[in-house]
C-alpha cells in the first residue's frame, strides 16, 4: 500500500511538471500568434476585437497578463495540492514505521 501511494505521488508530480511546461508554453505561443495577427477563434483565449494599432497592442498586453494571471494561479494550485500529497505521504511513512516497530515488537513476543 505504501509503495501505491509513493507511485501514485510520483507519476501526480510528472503530471504536474508536465502541466506547468504545457501552461507556461501556452502564453508564448499565443503571443506569437497575436504579434503575427493570427489569434485564436476560442473565446476563453482570444482577445477583444481591434480599433487601432495602439488599443490592440493594449488589449493584446492585457489579455497576456490574464493568461499569465490564469498560469500562475493553476501552477499555485498544483504546487499546494502537490505539498499536501507530500506531507500525506510523509504521515503515511511514519505510520508504517510504526507499524513495521510494532509488529517486530509484537513478533518477538
């Protein structure tokens, strides 16, 4: 059981690592997007429609600060969620000792 949790622990932090480069590449690659004009149709990621050259960068510079926004929070979320499933399985260790101690105790009985 220990050794399932210790497993499922370690393939949550490859999941993890794998999410944080795949959000921090997203900002990027939109950005190269907008500064060739090419933004995307979703509405979640795409900025407002342009009047002039000025009010687009504007606009462009602040929806790649909510993305960034968006980012960060989802990696702060990640890493909270990671620390708790750390000290989950810091506790389980120690309970195992424990039990391991105790069984030994209780085998020389």
């Amino acid at each position: 059981e220990r050794k399932t949790l210790l497993e499922m622990v370690q393939n949550h932090n490859v999941q993890s690592n794998r999410e944080v480069v795949i959000n921090t590449e997203e900002p990027l690659s939109l950005a190269a997007h907008l500064a060739q004009g090419n933004g995307t149709q979703d509405p979640a990621v795409s900025p407002p429609q342009e009047t002039t050259a000025g009010d687009a960068t504007q606009r462009d510079q602040e929806h790649l600060e909510q993305i960034h926004k968006r980012c960060r929070q989802d990696s702060e979320d990640k890493a909270c969620r990671l620390r708790e499933l750390e000290r989950r399985l810091r506790k389980l260790q120690q309970e195992h000792e424990e039990l391991v101690e105790r069984n030994e105790e209780l085998e020389s009985l």
